[in-house]
C-alpha cells in the first residue's frame, strides 16, 4: 500500500480522529495532566469538527482546550444560522456572555425548544437556588419539600406572576420550592400545612402567623407540586375565604395532564372553576433573559454580585458628578475597567473564582470605606482616592498563591492520605515555595525523597513539575522517644541518581542526617535539599555539609507572577483571551 493510497490516508485520519479524543477523554478526568501542545491538538481538531458542521462535538474540543476564541466561533456561527440549536445557551455559558444570554432568551419563542427550552440557559444558576430553597426551609421551621423546581420555567414564570399577585402561599411540602422562588422575587409568602391525602376530611394549618390584612383584598398566588383530586387547593381556598382576598389563583411546577389518563401532572378538571390554574405550558414567560440576568443579582452569584458592584460604583459617580467631577470621573473609569478585568479572567482555571472573590471583596472594602460624602470633604481624602483609583493592582497581590492552593492543596491531602498518613501542614507562602521547587527541578534532579508528613505538602509541585517522587514518613514523636522511618515506596530507586530531598524545614539538623543516612544505603550519585518554609524558618546553619545546593523558599518574591507563567506553559492562560 502506498504512501499516497487513499486506504493509507484513511487509517491516518482514523488514527488522528483516535488520538484526539483520547486527549479529550483525559482532559476529564478531573486532573489536569495536558500539554500545551495537546491543548493546541485538541483545538486544531475543534475547528476540524466544527468545519465539518458537527458543532456540538467542536464545543467538547473547545472546551477541554479552554480555547474562547473557539468557542465564540461556535456561538457567533450557531446564532447566525441555527438559532434553534440547544448548544448556543450552553456555548453562552462557557463564554459567560450573560448579556448575550440575555438577548437570545427575550428574543426567544416557545417553540424553538420545547416546554422546557430554558433548562439549559438557567443550569449555571442551579447550585445557588438550591441553595437559596434550603436556607428559605431552614428559616420557616426546618421544613422537608417534596417536588421538582423547573430551573427556567419556574423562575421566569414566579416573577412575572409575581407582578400580578400580592401573597404568596406555598403548600407543605409539594409547594414549598416554588413558594421559595416567590420569596425570592419578594412576594410576601405564608406557608400553609394542609394534609388532604387519604383523608374524607383535609386538615390545615398555618406555619406562619397570619392575619386579616396578609390577604383582605389582596390577589392571592397558591403554589402545589401538581392537582389530582383537588382536595389541597379547595382546603387552602376554604381557609383563605374569611380573610376576604380579591382572588386566589394557582401555580403548578408539573403541566397539565389529559383527563382520564394515568400521567403525573396537573388534573385541570379538579379544580374549582374560578381558580387559574398555571402551569409552565401556560405561564406568562416573557421577559426570559431579563428574569436570567435579574436571577443571577437576587441569587447573589459572583457575576450578579460584580453587576451590583458595578452598578453602586456608577451610581456613585453620577451622585456626586456636580459637585466632585474629577473624582466622579475616576470612580466610573475604575469600576468599568475593574469590572472589565474581572470579566476577562477564565474561570476553568482552578483558583480564577477565588480571584474574582478576593476582587469582589475589594471593590466592597473600597466603597464602605471611601465612597462616601463625609470622607471626600475632609482635607487630601479626594486627590488620594483619584491617585488610588488611577493606580490600581492589575490582579490582586494574593492571585498567585490562591492559584496555586487551587492547584494543589486537595492533591497534597491526597499524597498523604493515600499513605494513610496525617498532615495538617500547608506552605506558608505556597508562590514561594513553587518557585523554589522549580527551580530545583530545572537543576535536573532524577527523583525527589519526599520526607512526610509535612514534606506531602510539596510533592504536588514536583510531580507536576515532571520529577518522579518516593517518600519515607518520620512521624512526630515525645523528646523522650527514637523517631520512627517509615518507607513509602521502593527506595531502591535511589540508587545511582542525582536525589532530591524534600522537607518543610531544618532547626537542629537531626531529621537531615537520618534522611542522609537512609539514602546512603543506596548509594545516590548526589543529594541536594529542598525547604519549603522560607528562610526566616530555617536554622540554616545546621544543614549537614552533604548537600551540593539547597532550595528554599524566599519570601521577597511573592509579587512576581511565576505560577500564571507556569500555567501557561501548560496551555492554561488565567485569562481567556491572549489579547488580555
């Protein structure tokens, strides 16, 4: 078979189309083990898939190779020809282009995507409404909630009913969920315990206190998981009825179900016939994308809280605009420029939310402190602030070391319970450290001598750094006691090479000269040390005399940006764009 047969060229191709999703299966398994020439494969086969119109599978490529550029592509073909397709919310989203989210949901009609086109555009909000359903529970009693929340649907849905009615009133336990999502569109809500199943005779009762003017003349909004003989809702309106409101009506997480048939839903044809039943079939859900961008500020998500920031910030200016114009000027440039920063960061990098809280946390730190009438008129607080604002940090001071606990603090954990082995010790500036034990790698060490339990802290840095390790645990002991060697693994592989030893610190030299010891036995070709405490820890002058060079971490360089380089080199840019 020639080199040219198109037999050849079609096992070549099999060969390619193998290998790439072999990297996109490892890009998933939870630890990051890619190169950046594996992340730009991967990226070369998105832009394959997606020319050959396969985007869903483009998305995948993209996504394990954090290409933004890719993914923008996607999301700019896939609204431009098919805005019917399902993958543009989730493209949306691995882009975070909430306002783009939001255009596509209010242009949006019910047809495109079925009953439940939103689940998908509203899945990013979902850890924090559930969060916000168990505090609402917590807060009312410890109360249990049965049924389902349509992620979408019911959001939307709840705050445009919520314009129209006064109270809300969820039953326990079916209504307790949807009655939460009223509470979070600020209906006032009574909860209402009715046991209706099984029973000739309902019984109800109040779990909150309530009173004639909660309901007199007010339109009412009952909330069920769902209708089957009716029995709950009449209960609830009969108890409602001396209250005189002006109306009660109904919502229904599951839509409506034929009568007669055997589905789970809604049974219209039980229900008192004055009653509005909604359902998600037939619920008021205009307005989509202005509910995404209004849920993710009442859910307080990071991005709905930099919104609000953002918001305050520009508020700010425009207030004091007369009065203090230079000033008003440089509070609206820096919010917008921060707030475009916080923007730019990529979130699939481990550690990028922390960063974006430690902003968060600083914009709000900045306003209670300075942003305020009564500071800027007292003497230099005005011309300081603008000189503040003028010179911000471009990311803040800790951003290295929060990536880099990101990185490697849980598998530090790991390293040492999987050796059944306890250590609560973590670096005390972890940039430092990293930096130290890159450059003891780059010296061209063949394997490090872990020294537990605290030295598990560091071998994360050296196993991503490409340095084989093995380990020996000398566990704490009384003054009084011979400390104990464990082995954790073959040390013959010692034998011959140039070793590494790794440990937190050294204070009378004695753990050292038993690490020496051991290594000896096998005959190493060189020792060199690694302390990963920086040097104000360390008794320098007790390192025995046998290690060529010593590696410790130094403090004065915890500004510089070492690790985002590093992670670079790895394909994994903090920001999703190169031109950032």
């Amino acid at each position: 078979m020639s080199e040219k047969s198109p037999s050849r060229k079609i096992l070549r191709d099999a060969e390619r189309i193998c290998d790439s999703h072999d990297l996109l299966a490892r890009s998933r398994n939870g630890i990051d083990t890619l190169s950046n020439e594996e992340r730009v494969q991967l990226a070369k086969s998105g832009h394959d898939y997606l020319s050959e119109g396969s985007e869903t599978i483009a998305l995948d490529f993209f996504e394990a190779a954090q290409d933004f550029e890719g993914l923008r592509v996607v999301a700019d073909k896939l609204l431009k020809e098919r805005l019917d397709s399902t993958e543009i919310p989730r493209a949306l989203i691995l882009l975070e282009d909430h306002e783009g989210m939001r255009n596509l949901l209010n242009r949006e009609s019910r047809g495109y995507w079925g009953t439940y086109q939103y689940e998908g555009s509203f899945r990013i909000l979902e850890k924090t409404l559930n969060e916000y359903v168990d505090k609402f529970l917590i807060e009312n009693g410890d109360l249990t909630a049965t049924g389902m929340i349509n992620r979408g649907d019911d959001l939307i849905a709840i705050r445009n009913l919520s314009r129209q009615y006064d109270v809300a009133v969820p039953i326990a336990r079916g209504g307790l969920k949807q009655g939460a999502i009223a509470h979070l569109w600020g209906m006032p809500t009574k909860i209402v315990d009715i046991a209706a199943h099984n029973r000739k005779v309902p019984r109800g009762k109040w779990i909150n206190p309530v009173q004639k003017k909660d309901f007199e003349g007010k339109k009412v909004l009952l909330f069920d998981k769902d209708a089957v003989s009716g029995a709950s809702i009449r209960k609830a309106l009969s108890m409602l009825a001396r209250f005189r409101p002006l109306k009660v009506d109904a919502y229904f997480p599951y839509d409506e179900v034929p009568a007669g048939s055997n589905g789970t839903g809604t049974r219209i044809e039980n229900l008192p016939p004055e009653l509005t039943a909604y359902y998600p079939e037939n619920a008021p859900l205009q307005n989509a994308g202005d509910v995404y961008i209004e849920a993710h500020e009442k859910l307080e998500t990071p991005y709905g809280r930099r919104r609000k920031t953002e918001t305050l910030f520009i508020e700010e200016a425009e207030r004091i605009k007369k009065e203090f114009p230079e000033l008003s000027e440089s509070i609206r440039t820096y919010i917008i420029e921060r707030c475009r920063l916080w923007d730019s960061l990529n979130p699939m990098v481990a550690g990028i939310s922390d960063v974006r809280e430690q902003m968060l946390t600083e914009f709000g730190e900045l306003k209670k402190v300075y942003l305020n009438t009564a500071m800027y008129k007292l003497p230099g607080v005005v011309g300081n602030l603008i000189q503040r604002l003028s010179n911000p940090e471009k990311l803040p001071i800790s951003t290295e070391n929060k990536l880099i606990a990101a990185r490697y603090a849980a598998r530090a954990v790991e390293a040492a319970t999987s050796r059944n082995i306890d250590n609560q010790h973590y670096p005390s500036n972890p940039l430092a450290a990293f930096i130290a034990a890159r450059e003891a790698v780059q010296k061209g060490f063949d394997v490090a001598l872990i020294v537990g339990p605290e030295g598990f802290a560091y071998e994360p840095f050296f196993i991503d750094l490409g340095l084989a390790t093995v380990a020996v645990n000398i566990p704490e002991s009384r003054i009084d006691e011979t400390r104990t060697t464990i082995a954790c693994g073959d040390l013959s592989v010692l034998k011959g090479k140039r070793v590494l030893i790794v440990e937190d610190d050294v204070r009378t030299g004695a753990t050292l000269k038993k690490i020496i010891d051991i290594s000896n036995t096998y005959v190493p070709q060189e020792l060199g040390l690694y302390l990963g405490l920086p040097k104000t820890f360390q008794r320098m002058e007790n390192i025995p005399s046998n290690f060529k060079d010593v590696f410790v971490a130094d403090g004065s360089r915890e500004e510089r940006a070492d690790f985002s380089d590093y992670l670079a080199t790895r394909g994994l840019n903090i920001f999703k764009y190169s031109k950032d």
